[in-house]
C-alpha cells in the first residue's frame, strides 16, 4: 500500500470569525479541520488565547511531526491578531508578501509564520485595505498563467473586493461593504420590520432590484433603499422578496461600481463561498459582462505559495 506523505506544512486561514487548518505536503491538502476561534472568539485573552486555538485545531499535528512550520494568513496578523503583520503596499507581489511577514515561535516549538496584509494608498484618492484576500488571489493565481498576468478578481462577502492583477502584482483594488449593509440594513433597519424572517430565494425579485440599481442615476441609491418599504407597504413586493430585492440592490450598486472602474478585457474571477459566488455570477450576467470564472477555497494554494517564497521551514 502507498505510504501517505509526511506533511511539510501547516497551513492556517485565520479570519475573525473563524479558524480553518490544512495539513499539507507538495502542495496538496492532507486533511482539513476548520473551527470557530476566530481572533474575536478565542478561548483566552491576548497570546495565550492564540495558543490555545493553535493547540486545539492542530496541537497533535505539531506534537506528532515536531517542528512542523506554521504558515498564518488573515487576521491574525492584524492590529488585533497574535502578531502584527503591517501592510505590503501595491504593487505586492508574493515577493512583497514574503517580505513582510512576520515570525514567532509557539510553545509547541514550531515556527510560525503570518502574512501580511495588503495596502493600496494612491496619492490623489483615499487608502484601502485587505487582510487574508492577498492569500486567496495567491492561490488563484496559481490556476491558469493568463491570470497572473492580467485579471479581475472579485471576492464577494461582507466586505467585497474589487481587485486588479498585472504580472502577479496586486496593483490596485476597491472594498464595498456590501454585505455588511445588507446585514445591518435587515436586522437594525425599519426595512426589516416587514421582511419575511426565513424568506426562501426569489431569483425574480432579486434580478428586479439589480435592474433597479442598473438603471438607477447618480445620486438614487439612498431613495432606491427605502423602495424596499414602499414597494412593500403598496403591495409590490411582498415580505418574502424584500430581502431578495434589496440583495440585488446592493449587489447591482456594487457591480455598476466595480465593473465601471477595473478593465472590461481582463479575465473576470469570482473567490469564495460557492453559493455567494452563483449570486454574483447572476448579476454579473444581468449586467452583460461576460464569462466569469467561479473558484472555491484558493486559500490553502495561497498559503503554501506564500510559505515557499518566505523559505518556511
């Protein structure tokens, strides 16, 4: 019987809300385990807290292949996180990333690594940010070589990015909290008072709201919103499709955005969660822009990419 391969890495996705391990060996995922101890919800306070959340997720990894390396993205490089890690500026690279990166040495005795974020700080505009994307579009590029040298990378969530690649460079991106107002919108709104609470998904009415929003001038997003109220006191849109229209608001403002300010040749990609993506990739249809390319969980590409330019282990 083949032997299994004895694992070269230790990978960690660590996000705020949640903490994901790979076990890795060449490149490929080994085993996967995935937790809740995000940097916000740790078991203990400050660098024990870490440790702790390190220990429980792969301790007897670390114990059964001592010093094993460690390689962190996310997070927990943040402020807020186990070290800092400061942002790379753009144009980063994984050149860029690796030289930012910051290393420590956890109780169990194996190294641990933690990627920095990334910086986009234009002179004429206001800075943006990113912490843990810069890992997931490593892992994308690695995927075909025309993405590397020039392509669009949308990475949908509670804050989507927008972001541009040139030559494997990270040249520029955008945030929109789109997700985060929806939330906030839903649930500490007047809109939500009148949302069905478990509405099933409404393909129509979400594509009402994103032609809403296509068709919408300069200056009407803030009206737009409170069409959720009105639509629904008059009987145009009943409590079910509220969320459902208001989603493709959201969505369509943020694709007229997006689309509007990176360039329409570029290869288009979609990183993240499966259903989210299928959500953007509708809408991206709706606004006739082309094919788009749905990848799922690049992370651990990223993160073994991101350990071999710094010379993990």
């Amino acid at each position: 019987m083949p032997t299994e391969p004895t694992p070269e890495l230790l990978a960690l996705d660590w996000g705020t809300s949640s903490l994901r391990a790979f076990l890795m060996a060449a490149g490929a995922v080994l085993q996967t385990r995935q937790s809740t101890q995000g940097i916000q919800h740790l078991p203990a306070p400050g660098a024990e807290g870490f440790e702790q959340a390190l220990e429980q997720i792969g301790g007897d990894w670390l114990r059964r292949w001592p010093g094993l390396p460690v390689m962190a993205g996310g997070m927990v490089g943040s402020a807020q996180g186990w070290r800092e890690a400061a942002y790379a500026e753009c144009p980063a690279d994984l050149g860029r990333l690796a030289a930012g990166a910051v290393r420590l040495r956890c109780r169990l005795g194996s190294e641990v690594t933690i990627a920095p974020g990334v910086l986009y700080a234009p002179a004429a505009a206001p800075p943006d940010v990113m912490r843990g994307e810069e890992v997931q579009i490593a892992g994308a590029l690695l995927g075909q070589p025309g993405w590397a040298a020039r392509s669009r990378i949308v990475l949908p969530g509670t804050h989507s990015k927008w972001v541009e690649v040139r030559e494997g460079r990270i040249e520029r991106f955008a945030t929109f909290m789109t997700g985060e107002m929806f939330a906030l919108l839903r649930r500490h709104s007047i809109l939500g008072r009148s949302m069905a609470p478990d509405a099933a998904p409404d393909t129509a009415a979400f594509e009402r709201g994103l032609e809403a929003a296509r068709r919408s001038r300069p200056g009407e997003f803030l009206h737009q919103i409170f069409e959720v109220r009105s639509l629904g006191l008059v009987g145009r849109l009943t409590p079910a499709a509220q969320p459902e229209y208001l989603s493709g608001l959201l969505i369509g403002h943020e694709l007229a955005a997006g689309l509007g300010a990176t360039d329409e040749a570029a290869p288009l990609l979609l990183i993240g969660d499966p259903a989210l993506c299928r959500r953007y990739a509708v809408a991206l249809r709706w606004f006739d822009s082309g094919e788009c390319t749905l990848l799922d969980n690049t992370a651990p590409a990223g993160l073994w990419a991101l350990a071999q330019a710094a010379r993990v282990g």
